[in-house]
C-alpha cells in the first residue's frame, strides 16, 4: 500500500503504522484543509493510542492536550479565529467484523494462532489502514464547526461566577466560553483553557498584580 512521505515519515519513527494512526492523521490533514495552515491550531484528542502520534508529529509542539475517554474524537481549534473544527469517528470506521475480533483477542491473550489466520488478520488490517486514509470524510467522520471565544479576558472576573448554559454548572467567568451565543463551561465547549494564551498570560500576571500593595 502506498503512503505519503508525511506519514511514512511518522510511521517509521514510531514503528507502526496501524488503523488508529491513519485515522488521527487524516483528522488532522481534514483540520489542515480547514484552516489552510496549522500555525494556530491547537487541538484535543479522546483517546491514547496511535492516532495521538499523527496529531503530536503534525502539530506544534504542546499544541496536542490527550484526554484519554477511549474515543476517537479530535477537536481542533484555530486559536487567532476562534474556529472550532470537531471530529468524531463514526461506529464502522474503526469496527473489525466479528471474526477477526476473535482472532485478534486470541492475540492479546497471547494464544496459539495458525500462520494462515495471522497473515488474514494482518491483510485484513492494511485494507482497513488504506481505506482510512482513501475513503471520503463523510464516511469516516461526524463534523461539527463552531466559533469559541472566552468570554473573560481580565483579572476583574475571576471572582465572578456564572452557570454554565449546558450542564448548569457554577464556573468563574474568565473560565466561560462563548459558543454560537452560549456560555458554556470548558468541557461543554470542547476546549482546552490554555488554547487561548491571552488569558493564560492574564492570569500568570495576576499574583504578582495581587501581592502589590494598594
């Protein structure tokens, strides 16, 4: 099967090139043709396997946060825009039939494995891996775009707390997003608190603002 020189590249590093990693990579190559440039995009990843290493060698460095909830779900954010672009594996694109399930628990399990069912297994891997990085978007992935901006941006609001429009939670304000014109709190919004630096900064200024005195 043939690959880009890109993730030949970062298969090579890592020693595997496997369905998880090809999947990460064409989420990322997705938000790529999204936002043309991957200078600003930081982006969030629900799960710890391969796929992460595609998004770790493709992105700047630190611009990848791991929550590992075993999904395979990837929200990017164009930091300077605010444009939200999130990916969400459909059920069948990672899904072995039934069969090769078994076969492949025989393997974790360490069982003995004929060479012939191991050789099948292995070609029935490579098809998934090529049809992860041939098949169209839409038959891979859910895809939702939003706009998020924080909503505080100075240290008067950190002592101001405000329910989050989702799950109702009480949240400090500069730790509110606003999302297509609700407040929601980080986990609502899909995002990462340090994807947005200017309050980042704000925030590591303000105990040496606090200790001056008044």
């Amino acid at each position: 099967m043939l690959v880009s020189l890109e993730l030949k590249a970062i298969a090579d590093k890592y020693g595997v090139l496997s369905p998880e990693m090809a999947l990460g990579y064409r989420a990322v190559k997705l938000a790529q043709r999204e936002y043309e440039s991957l200078d600003d995009v930081r982006a969030t990843i629900l799960n710890a396997t391969a796929a992460k290493l595609a998004l770790e060698a493709m992105l700047r460095p630190n611009a990848v946060s791991v929550r590992d909830c075993g999904r395979h779900a990837y929200t990017f954010c164009h930091t300077s825009t605010g444009s939200v672009l999130r990916l969400e594996a459909l059920p069948d694109a990672l899904s072995l039939p039934a069969r090769w399930r078994v076969v492949e628990d025989r393997l974790l399990r360490g069982q003995p494995i004929a060479e012939a069912e191991i050789a099948a297994y292995s070609g029935i891997v490579s098809e998934m891996v090529c049809m992860l990085l041939l098949d169209p978007p839409e038959c891979l992935f859910s895809v939702k775009r939003y706009r998020c901006r924080p909503i505080g941006r100075y240290p008067d609001v950190l002592c101001r707390f405000q329910r989050c429009d989702r799950c109702g939670a009480w949240v400090r304000l500069n730790r509110l997003y606003d999302v297509e014109g609700f407040r929601l709190c980080a986990p609502c919004a899909d995002v990462e608190p340090f994807w947005f630096a200017s309050t980042s900064a704000i925030e590591s200024a303000l105990p040496e603002q606090l200790s001056q005195p008044r």
